[in-house]
C-alpha cells in the first residue's frame, strides 16, 4: 500500500505484455513500471501549456518586451488614440484614470526640517510652478494631468528641461517642455566602441544605465512643409529628460493602458453598428402588397411603386406592390432577446481591460449597492495610491522637484549645499460616507497612527497654509469677540466651553465648564 502522506502516483497503462512479464518475472515487472512512473513524472507539466486542439490557435512567442513594444507599440498607440476619439467608453475610461491619479494635481512641500527654509522653498516653488509651462498654456498640476492622461493614451510622455532667462531676478529660470512618445527616434539602434548602445532611441551606457534620448525636435506627424520641419533626431542628455511609463515587465517603454480591451471595444462597436443597419433596414419596409389569387410562392421577386416603376432601394416607410397585388402584408421587425445582457457584459470585459471600475467608466449604477462599490472602489484606489507613488511620483515629479531646486540653487535663489527632499500629497479621494471616514480620520490622529499634517496633506492642502490661515481667522475672531463652536480652543467636541487653562480645571472631571 502507498504511503498516503506522498502523492499519488500517476496512472500507468498496464498491457498485456506487463502482465506476462509479471507472472514470469514479477522483480523485472515492478522495475519496468517504476521506471515507466518516473517517465510519467518527468512528463508533468502545466495544462495551460498543453499542445493539441484546444490550443490550436494560440500563438506565443519568447520575444523580450522592447522587442514587442519596439514592432507593435506605434500601431498600438495610433489605434488607442483613435478610440479615444471616436469611442466614448475609451474617452470616459482615460478620463476616469486620470480624474483619480492627478485629480487637482500631486503637490510637494519641502520637508527639510527647517521650518523658514521651507517657508522659502515653498513660496518659491508656488511662485514657479504657476508659469512653468514652455508652451505657456496652464501650470504645473495642468503639465502633470496632460502627461499622465499622453501615458494613458500613448504608453509613455517625456518631460524636457528647458533652461531660460529670467525676466525677474525672483523668478526660478526653468519651463517644462511635454513631447509625446513619437517624438522619440524608436528607429535609432546603435553599438557605439565604448560599450554603450542605443535602442529605440534611447541610449544606455555599458552598466545599462540611460545616458540620453535622441527625439525630433518637431512631430514626426505634423502637417507643416516639410522644408520648415526638423526631421533629423537629436540627442538630449538622460538628466534633462523624465520619462513616464508603466513597467509591466523588464521594459524600457510602455503601452496604452486600454490595449487589453481593444479588440473588445472594436467588437461593441461593429456590434452596434451592425444592429443599427439591421433595425434600419427592418424600419424602410412597411409593407407588400400581394396578389390574392395567385400563388404568392409563383410570384417573381419583383416590387413596383405606386407609378409602377422598380424598387431597387429601400425607403423608411416604403409601401411596395408586387404584380397584381391585392392584399397587403406588413413588415414584422425581429426582436433580439439579451441584448442588454450581452452588451453589459462587454462593457464588463472592457472596464476591467483599463483597470477603471464598470460604474465609473459608464455610469450605470443599477447593479451596485452601497457596500459592493465601496469594496469596488477600495481596491480601486490601492491600484491609483499604487501608481501615485510607485511610477507618477519618482518617474515625473522628483525629476521636476531636482530640477527646481538646481535652478533655484544657481540662480542664487536657494542657499547651496543643502539638500532639500519634498514629501508630496496626492489629492483626496472622495469620500463615499463623509461622516464615518473624518471620524476615523480623527481617531488615527488621536492613536497617533498619524499626524494633523498628515490628514491635511491627504485632502490636497499645504498644512502650514491651514495653520497660517487659522492662525489668522482666530486673531480676527477673538478681536471680535466671536466665538465658533468649531474653534478647539474654547469648544470641546461635546459643545462645552473649555477653560482658560486646563491644568488648573478642578470644577469638571473634563476640565470643562457648562456654557451659560
């Protein structure tokens, strides 16, 4: 008997031949099935891998991912910004995306420990980030939404540093110039003497590290003359450039995000079009007139007009006659049973292909409960907290801050030689029960899992604003004599007034006093 506690062993065909070889030589015997057992061990394998007619048509190959991304990623980008377009489930989709990631924007604060430097700091890069634009169009928060909506879209966006005058001794001298991904040289493929190589325009040094990018100057795609156009790439070196994508493997450029659900958002759409012609159709064709004594099966298949001219097209509407018509039978439009169904189901597929949650990318809110999209948009919200800080943050935004912060350094602006890191506040998700979510927010403060700066920060403010501003509202507030039942510092949370000076408080076991 076989141990239970191992595995089973696999099932090995017994034939004829054993059962001879085992009534003759039953020692042989029990070597030859040992050994065909190990065989069958070593021939275990995944199922998924599995070669015959199931998997017939499934095509797989071991290429590496700049070698896919490298012969497919122009198509691919060129037919997601076609759907976005043209589609409005791809559009909502990008929209959502970047509405949760960059909302009013990812905003910094230095964190050096000095509390006037950081004043400085702070000023200074409000005052920048307010015309930072190279093109001159919006501000920082504008330049950091439109790059991740160009990542979305396209696969990956670059950001320039462009080095300028000043036209104000206060003003940091630095704009940020976005180039989409067709900017890049991806035909450019190198081995330079040193070691160093180029690959889709991207140029390594002989550790692997990237030294520079060779981009156009002008889109490739521009409708200008070509006379006035710059075609030929030039190299700009790797410290002036951040580039933002998504790694979803060993990859040195990225996909658009609705790649997985193209072909299904293409199905939708030649699914409703051809619904829709099909119910045109059906609606032209009122009726045909027969002939009541004849045999409608002898009738040729020709219709007539009331003037007796042919039909050869279809009219909304339309009353044909055939020969010697006398009774007339109308059109009975087909009815189509689970569309709804079918078609919420493909929406389904293509939600989750952009990762957005269904309710969001189409607003139908039918078969959803308070609990089930509060779970939907919890793990939701770990997939945005998880690109924040893992891709958008150290891929686009500190490069920005070092940039700044050189800028500012140089033009004698900030005090060299000192380092000045940011902590950085993405915005606030809306809450889904506002009431429960600040009263745990205030539990954390009080548990100490979390600081005020914190929480103020997570709603998208700068903490020292608030602290300024209340400062501020309660010197006005006493000079006037008003007391708000929000002020901390004279209302309890229960609504009791608070003394003068706790330590002394001996009236109350809260040291609180009733208000009068």
């Amino acid at each position: 008997m076989p141990d239970s506690s191992n595995q089973i062993a696999p099932r090995v065909r017994w034939g004829l031949m054993d059962a001879a070889l085992s009534a003759l030589a039953p020692r042989t015997a029990a070597k030859r099935y040992a050994a065909r057992v190990a065989i069958s061990n070593l021939r275990r394998d995944y199922d998924a891998a599995g070669r015959g007619r199931g998997t017939a048509g499934w095509k797989t190959g071991a290429t590496a991912a700049d070698a896919e991304i490298a012969a497919d990623g122009p198509l691919l980008r060129h037919r997601m910004r076609d759907l976005v377009r043209n589609n409005p489930m791809a559009a909502q989709a990008v929209q959502v995306l970047v509405n949760n990631i960059v909302g009013t924007g990812i905003r910094p604060r230095a964190a050096t420990g000095d509390a006037s430097l950081n004043r400085q700091v702070d000023a200074l890069w409000k005052r920048w980030a307010a015309g930072c634009d190279q093109h001159g169009h919006t501000d920082f928060h504008g330049i950091l939404g439109l790059a991740v909506r160009e990542m979305i879209e396209g696969g990956d966006v670059f950001a320039i540093r462009r080095n300028v005058r000043a036209a104000n001794v206060r003003d940091v001298p630095l704009r940020i110039e976005l180039r989409e991904a067709d900017h890049l040289d991806a035909g450019r493929f190198d081995s330079l003497a040193d070691g160093a190589r180029i690959s889709q325009g991207i140029e390594y040094d002989r550790n692997g590290r990237r030294t520079g990018y060779w981009m156009f100057a002008d889109h490739p795609g521009d409708t200008a003359p070509v006379f006035s156009r710059r075609l030929e790439s030039a190299r700009l070196p790797a410290d002036r450039v951040a580039h933002l994508f998504e790694r979803q493997r060993v990859q040195s450029r990225g996909v658009p995000w609705g790649t997985p659900a193209m072909r299904a958002i293409r199905d939708v759409d030649d699914w409703q079009q051809a619904e829709l012609v099909r119910k045109r159709t059906e609606a032209c064709l009122v009726g045909i007139v027969f002939g009541a004594d004849e045999d409608q099966q002898s009738i040729a298949p020709v219709v007539e007009d009331a003037a007796g001219n042919r039909i050869e097209q279809f009219e909304p509407g339309l009353i044909a006659y055939a020969r010697g018509g006398k009774d007339i039978k109308f059109n009975q439009p087909a009815s189509t049973a689970g569309v709804y169904e079918w078609h919420r189901v493909q929406l389904h597929i293509i939600a989750a292909g952009f990762r957005v949650p269904y309710a969001l990318m189409t607003g139908d809110l039918s078969q959803t409960s308070f609990s089930s999209s509060r779970v939907g948009l919890n793990e939701f919200r770990r997939m945005v907290e998880q690109l924040q800080w893992q891709t958008i943050i150290p891929m686009f935004c500190a490069p920005i801050w070092r940039w700044f912060v050189d800028a500012a350094v140089m033009a004698g602006l900030l005090p060299e030689g000192t380092e000045i890191p940011a902590e950085w506040g993405p915005p606030k998700f809306e809450s889904v029960n506002p009431l429960q979510d600040a009263q745990a927010d205030l539990l954390e403060v009080r548990a100490g899992f979390s600081t005020l700066p914190q929480q103020i920060a997570r709603r998208g403010y700068d903490p020292d604003e608030v602290l300024a501003e209340w400062a501020g509202f309660a010197t006005k507030s006493d000079a006037a004599g008003l007391v708000f039942d929000s002020d901390p510092r004279k209302v309890t949370k229960g609504g009791l007034v608070q003394t003068a000076d706790p330590a002394t408080a001996t009236s109350s076991p809260t040291g609180a006093e009733e208000q009068d």
